[in-house]
C-alpha cells in the first residue's frame, strides 16, 4: 500500500483500480461486499483514510450508491463499484445522478447472472453499461480497462470525465481483468487531470444540496412553494397570481408596442380598436 508513485507495484486489477482512484483524488468510497471486485474497497479502506478520504462500507448496495449520490452532488469527488446483480441494484441512484447531472465513478467487475449468479468472469452487464441502465433517457460514460495498468490509468480518466460532463462514468471490468496480477506502474497518465484541477471543477459547478436546500427555502419563504410533509414542494396561490401580473404586463408591452405602430402606419384609434374587435371576433368558439 505504500509503494512510491514512480516504481512498479505487482498487484490485481482490483487493487489498481483503488490505487488509481486515489491518486486521481478520489476522498470519498461508499460500497458493499460483493465478489470478484472485493479487494477494490479492502484496498480503499486503508488508503483512503491515509490520504485524507474517507471509506464507508455501507448496508447495501441500494445505500452506498444513494450515499454516493449525496456525495457527489456536494462536488466531492466520490465512487462506489459492485458486480453483476449488486449494479442493477444501484440503477435507480445511477438514474438520478444523470438526470441530475452529478458526476460521480462506478466501478463494475462483471460476474455471471442474472439474480446472483456465479462468480465465474462474465460480459453480460455490457448493455446495461452502454445503453443507460436506470430509468433510460441518459447514457452513461463507459471505460472498459483490458489491463490490471489500464485499471490505474482509466481511473483517472473516469474522474476527469464525470467531472467535465457533469455525468455518471461507469468502468467496465470483469473477474478476469479484476483478479489478474500484473506489475503495474503508479504513474499519471500523460493526458490525466490533476486532482486538484478536478477538485477546483467541482467547486466551479457549484453542485450542492445545500445550495438547493437553501434555494427552495427562500421560494418558499418569498411565497412562491408551500411544502406538505411526506407529499412534496407545491406552487403558491401567491405565485399563480404573481404570474398573471407578469404576463398582464407583457401584454400591456405589446399593446404599447401596436400603438406605436399603428401611429407610424396613421392607422387612427378607431381603426385600430376595430382591427383588434375583429381579431377577437375571429377567436370566439364557434357554436
């Protein structure tokens, strides 16, 4: 755990991918046991915390991907990763990231399926990956590592791109590339994004769910939203006249507009209230 960025290191795929995601700032993992990708959060749970991340092994599935998305939605650069049976349980928090745009990196080391399975090597999770998974109307972001280096190497590009697109990344592995040992060099790439220029993007992106809190508080102090407890946030009384005063005023703004006109045209009062009787003529239902 403590070799030196510069020299190789004969470790598993797994272990790069937790090797790579901590040097590609990565500070914060939310996961669940799951073979044949297990060695990526027993790595975690000491690099992490030497780094100044921090680990959370969470009760399920369903919860480490929720906790990713609270993460990530206050610009911390976060993961989470499962395999096979334990992705599909993350869909519906994988969904919400991407229609949410909240970047964030979901590490997939494929086992047989469906339901549990096996923990034989398996590509069946490629259609989920590429085509969108979730509640669909989204795409995700895919690398598929076919090496323990291009474990390390992607993950910095994993991050780089969540960050960038303001989308969830999802990196495809199986138990093969996973399991596999293979001397692998802790080396940036040469395209790879800091992770203090990763850090500074997600401060730029101003994503926070305190900022959104904070948002619908004022609306519904100014009186636009009245909250119902358990039922949601709903538009104020208030605020449905506020809109008829506005588009009152727009259109008092495009009949000041006509005036003008008509006076540029010579087109005198008269005309100008009959050419409007008409129009409205024209608009009555027909009976």
């Amino acid at each position: 755990m403590s070799a030196s960025q510069t020299e190789r290191v004969l470790i598993k795929g797994n272990e790069a991918v937790a090797f790579g995601a901590v040097d590609a700032g990565c500070r914060c993992y939310f996961g669940y046991p799951i073979t044949p990708q297990n060695e990526i959060p027993e790595a975690l749970s000491v690099l992490l915390p030497e780094n100044g991340g921090r680990f959370v092994q969470a009760e399920s599935e369903v919860a480490a991907s929720n906790m990713l998305l609270g993460a990530a939605a206050c610009g911390v650069p976060a993961m989470t990763s499962s395999s096979g049976c334990g992705i599909s349980l993350m869909q519906e928090a994988v969904s919400y990231m991407a229609g949410s745009h909240v970047p964030g990196v979901i590490v997939n080391m494929q086992r047989g399926g469906p339901g549990l399975g096996d923990i034989g090597p398996s590509q069946g999770d490629y259609f989920q990956a590429v085509k969108g998974g979730g509640h669909g109307d989204h795409r995700n972001l895919v690398l598929a590592p076919a090496t323990a280096q291009e474990c390390y190497d992607f993950m910095f590009r994993a991050f780089a791109l969540a960050f960038k697109y303001a989308n969830p990344v999802m990196v495809l592995g199986d138990a093969i590339v996973g399991q596999i040992k293979e001397p692998v060099r802790r080396e940036p790439p040469r395209d790879a994004m800091r992770p203090e220029d990763i850090r500074a993007l997600a401060k730029d992106l101003r994503i926070s769910v305190i900022t959104t809190k904070r948002a619908y508080d004022e609306l519904e102090a100014d009186g636009f939203l009245y909250t119902v407890a358990g039922k949601g946030c709903f538009v104020a009384e208030k605020n449905l006249d506020l809109i008829r005063e506005q588009k009152l005023k727009e259109l008092e703004d495009h009949l000041d507009a006509a005036v003008e006109l008509a006076a540029g045209c010579g087109v005198s009062a008269l005309e100008l209230m009959e050419m409007l009787r008409i129009l409205l003529k024209e608009e009555e239902p027909h009976v």
